[in-house]
C-alpha cells in the first residue's frame, strides 16, 4: 500500500504568515510562563520564609539580647530549640566561632500528621510524608562571614545539606547585633516547592502546546478566509489572455490593500486592453492600407502594360496610335509617381523626421502659393480674405502642401463655373496661447455627415469616379492631417450637402 504524505507548500503566504504568527504566540507563551514561574518561585519561598521568620519571633526577643557568651547560648539552646522547631524543620545553634553547639529536626508532629500550611496555601495540593531532612552544615567561615555582618540578617538562602536536599534557611543573631555571641539557623525542606513549580511547569507546557495546537487551526482558518480575496485575484489572473483581456477583479473585498492591488492591476488591464485594441486597429489599417496601396498602383500599371502590348502589336507603325498611347502611357506614370511620392511624405511624416523650421508670416505663404492655386482653379474664383500679418513657427514648404492639398479638395468638389474657394486668415485668443485660424471653405456638393469621421483615412474617397477624374488617390487630405499633427496644430471640418465644405485649421501664433 503506497502511502502519499502532502507537505504544505513552504513557500505560501498562508505558511509564512501560520508560521510566523505561531512563532510569535510561542515568544509570548515563553515570556509569559517565565514570568509567571519566576513569579510563583518567589511568592513560594518568600512564604516559607515568612513561616520560618514567624517561628523565631516566639523566642523571647528580651532574653536573646541578653545572652553576651557562648556559654550562656549553649545554656539556653536547647530552649530555643523547643520554642521555635516546627514540623517538617531544622534548628541549630551557631556559637561565635562558627560551630553548631546544638540542633534538632522535626518532620512529624505527634499524631504523625503533616501541619505545614503554607504549601497547602500555595499549592493546595495533597498532604504526604516527607523523609527526615538533615541539619545543613556550613563551614565556619560562612558562619564569621554572616556574624560579621552589620545590622539584623534579612532574607533567606538556599543552601543543600549533606543529604544533598535543598533547604530554605534563615539565620538570625543572638545578643548585640555588632557583637553577637552566636546565630540561630533554622531551615525546612524546599522539595515541595520544587514540586509545586514542577507542576505547574508540567501543567504550563501542556496549557501551551494545546494553545498552540488550537492556534494553529483557527489560524490556518482564519488565514484561509483573510486571503481568500488574494487567491480570488490569483485566479481571476490565471483566467486572463489575449483573447480575454475584458475580465476585471473585484475591487470591494473589504481589505484595502487587496483593492487598492485589484484597482492598479484593472488599470493596467484596461490599458492593455486599449493597447490591444489600438493595435488591432493598426493592423486593420495597414492590411486596408497596402490592399488600397495595391490596388491603386495596379490600375496605372495595368494602363501602362495594355499601351505598351497595343504597342506591339503594331500600333507604333500608326502615327496617330503612337502619340495616343506614348501620352496615355507618360499620364499614368505622372499619375503613378505622384502615388509614391505621396506614400513617401506620408512615410517620413510618419517616421517625424526632423524637418526646418522658421518664424514664417502666413499671409505671405498665402500669396507665393496663390498663381499656382489659380492655375489648379480653372475657371473658379479664389477669394483671399487674409489679416494683419500672423507669424507662425512651421515649414513653410508643408504649409505650402496643405494649402495646395486642401484647394485641390476643393476643386473636385465645386463647379468649374460657379465654384467659389475661399482662403481667410484670423487669429484668435485661446485660454493660454494665441492662435492661427486658417479656413478654406468652398460652395461644393458637401461631404455626407457619415464621411466626415473618415475623410482623413488614407485612401478614402467619399466620390471615387470624381476623385479619380482628377488624379486623386485619396491621400491628400491624409497628408494635411499628417503635417498639422506634426506642427502641434489641429484641423476640423464642417460641411453640409449641397452647400460646401469648410477646413479649420489652428496653429500656435509664434511667440517672437
């Protein structure tokens, strides 16, 4: 029979922190049962002291201040011993040399019952006989020590006799207390302290293992529920992909530091999300991008390869046919080197290559442009509606770009005849800057509402038979929009059907 032991991973915050609270519970169970044992010891022997100092206090105090000899102590010994030798006790006689002249010991009263109180008292526990105890013999040097002392002798010691007992033993003097003729010792047993402080360790030791037994279950719970948000989070996180990226953590648990975690992580979740979206656009955009890239350059290229087959095939003999394909032939590669040129500034407008840029007036861009955009015009009127001289810091080159890209828009929107463009220049005051409104606005067919949010897509043409009537690709306005982001400025449009079409653009007026 295979037998498989699971071993708690110790590597979990649940382990860690059972662990630690654990150690910490057994830190204070220590100091907490050392200062209640230390506590007991004392109260305990301090207590049998008190019973031996009550025993002394029978002699009379008149007749030991009188006793000046040694003699006289030996003489009056053996009463002392009688008024002061309890149960379970030892008294000896010291003379002033250091020697024990007499002493007794009791541990039985006559009716061979114990009297002792003060165990009982302490310990309340079960009465027993004790073996008889010795006298503890000291040497006579610490009994000098003890009589050359100044003052009455205070406390007690612990002293073992030659039984290797341990006793509780007082000492108190006999006549003058700066010249005494002797010492009175009395002593009793200490093993039923020790047997006390014993039990009470024992009984401790189980107390706390219990304890720590009963904490650890109520800690591995009561830790299990505290983290219970936190392994909900780990999990909510596991669910996560790519193509699950709209799961978000609840961020109500109750435990502040879990929901300020379930918050940052939503937000980072949202931005990546965003991100994800934003790329998928992306994506989208550049697939629609090279297929419309692809088709455009198809059409040219396919005009060209059928003039130069037509070519081929005999037409060159033919003067006529000659001139009508040599000429179909240089329009489509004017029209096809435009598209690459065109997909080149879009390129480096993208890669934002640096480019010169000066403190140019607006107004004369406006008219070193204006022959060319009258030649682009045809029969339809230019109206110039420009300021006071605005300064703007651009290169006056792509500004040329938007001016002519946006007239040009114009133009294959308004009736050769009737057509009216207008170009106007203002400035006005923002909240915090000054700024260029420049506006070409034309009287031509409008944009329909449903465009407007794409007229700016590279390749998108809201009339794709008049765009491509004029060599149109669907980039010029793309471009515009390219250079204005460029330049920090911002365009927008208003139009309605059958009414014409208005282009804002703002720029930041230059500051010197």
């Amino acid at each position: 029979m295979k037998i498989n032991l699971k071993f708690p991973n110790t590597k979990s915050l649940r382990f860690k922190l059972l662990s630690r609270f654990l150690l910490i519970l057994l830190f204070l169970l220590l100091v907490i049962g050392a200062y209640q044992y230390f506590t007991m010891k004392q109260y305990l022997y301090k207590s049998k002291e008190q019973v031996l100092e009550a025993r002394i206090h029978n002699i009379d105090t008149k007749k030991l201040s009188e006793i000046q000899s040694s003699d006289s102590l030996k003489s009056y010994s053996s009463e002392i011993i009688d008024t002061i030798i309890d149960n379970y006790t030892t008294v000896a006689v010291i003379d002033a040399k250091g020697n024990i002249i007499a002493g007794d010991s009791k541990t039985k009263d006559e009716n061979g019952h114990n009297s002792s109180d003060i165990l009982q008292d302490a310990g309340d526990i079960k009465e027993h006989d004790h073996a008889p105890i010795s006298i503890p013999n000291l040497s006579s040097n610490y009994y000098l020590n003890l009589l050359q002392m100044s003052g009455n002798l205070e406390g007690y010691s612990l002293v073992k006799d030659q039984d290797n007992n341990l006793q509780i033993v007082i000492w108190r003097k006999v006549g003058s207390l700066d010249s005494p003729a002797g010492l009175i010792q009395l002593s009793t047993s200490a093993k039923q302290v020790q047997e006390i402080l014993l039990q009470q360790i024992y009984i401790y030791v189980v107390a706390s293992i219990l304890v720590l037994f009963i904490g650890s279950l109520l800690g591995v719970t009561i830790f299990k529920l505290t983290l219970k948000p936190l392994y909900n989070v780990t999990d909510t996180v596991g669910k996560i992909n790519a193509r699950q990226l709209d799961v978000r953590l609840p961020i109500n648990t109750g435990q502040a530091e879990i929901d300020t975690l379930s918050n940052s992580f939503n937000n980072m979740l949202e931005r990546i999300e965003i991100s994800f979206e934003q790329e998928q656009i992306i994506r989208e955009k550049m697939r629609q991008f090279v297929s419309d890239a692809s088709h455009e350059l198809r059409t040219p290229l396919t005009s060209i390869h059928g003039f130069v087959e037509v070519l081929l095939r005999g037409a060159a003999k033919n003067e006529k046919q000659l001139d009508l394909a040599l000429n179909s032939i240089l329009i489509e590669s004017d029209r096809l080197t435009k598209l690459v040129n065109d997909l080149l500034l879009l390129t480096k407008l993208d890669q934002k290559v640096k480019v010169e840029i000066k403190r140019e007036n607006i107004n004369e861009i406006i008219q070193e442009v204006f022959p060319q955009l009258q030649i682009l015009s045809g029969n339809r009127l230019i109206d110039l509606q420009l300021d006071t001289d605005i300064f703007v810091d651009t290169n006056k080159n792509q500004i040329k770009q938007v001016i002519f890209n946006l007239v040009q828009n114009a133009v294959q929107h308004t009736d050769e005849i009737n057509g009216v463009i207008t170009i106007s220049t203002s400035s006005v005051n923002g909240a915090t800057v000054e700024y260029l409104k420049l506006q070409i606005s034309d009287n031509g067919t409008g944009i329909p509402k449903e465009h407007l949010t794409e007229i700016f897509d590279r390749f998108f043409r809201s009339e794709s038979h008049r765009s491509r009537k004029h060599g149109g690709y669907g980039l010029g306005l793309s471009i515009v929009k390219s250079i204005i982001d460029s330049n920090n400025g911002s365009i927008k449009v208003d139009s309605e059907l059958n009414k014409g079409t208005t282009f804002t653009i703002y720029l930041n007026v230059s500051s010197s």
